[in-house]
C-alpha cells in the first residue's frame, strides 16, 4: 500500500498571458499557477501576478480582448513580476 499524505512527488501546472501574439517581441502580461499532488488534489494557495506595462510598450489590442487583461487594469493590480522575481 502506498501512502499518500507522505508522497513527495507533485506538479506545478501554469499558464501565463502577453499583450500579443509574437514571443520575440511581446511581453508578459500575466502568471498564474497552482501545485497538485499526484491525485490532482490542488496543494497549498494559487498564484497570480501582474507585469506592470512598461511607458515605451503598445500592446495589441486584440490580446487584450482575448485575455480581458488591459493596460488599465494592470494599474490596480497589487502586484507585479518584476517584484514577485525578487522574492525568490
């Protein structure tokens, strides 16, 4: 019988969004992610953040329609990537 609670073996699933179609060149925009164990059960909290826009970048406005992310709603967002990647 194999225990469980004690299997050390999980996985990250992830997803992130950018205000574009072209990985050369457009930025990202949003990450989110959550952890589950080998049964599928989602382990701990989710994680999303929020890249602050950068003053020189145009992002496509088809991108924003696809994700619902705008330029807009990035400003009341409390979190950025760029502040989370110090954390780690």
């Amino acid at each position: 019988m194999t225990d469980t609670v004690n299997n050390s073996t999980t996985y990250l699933w992830y997803d992130y969004e950018t205000f574009g179609t072209e990985a050369r060149k457009d930025r990202p925009v949003q990450y989110g992610s959550f952890r589950t164990d080998t049964n599928f059960n989602i382990i701990g909290q989710s994680m999303v953040l929020y890249a602050q826009l950068a003053d020189d970048y145009i992002p496509s406005p088809g991108s924003s329609l696809v994700t619902g992310i705008t330029p807009m709603s990035l400003m009341d967002e409390e979190n950025a990537l760029a502040e989370a990647a110090l954390g780690f």
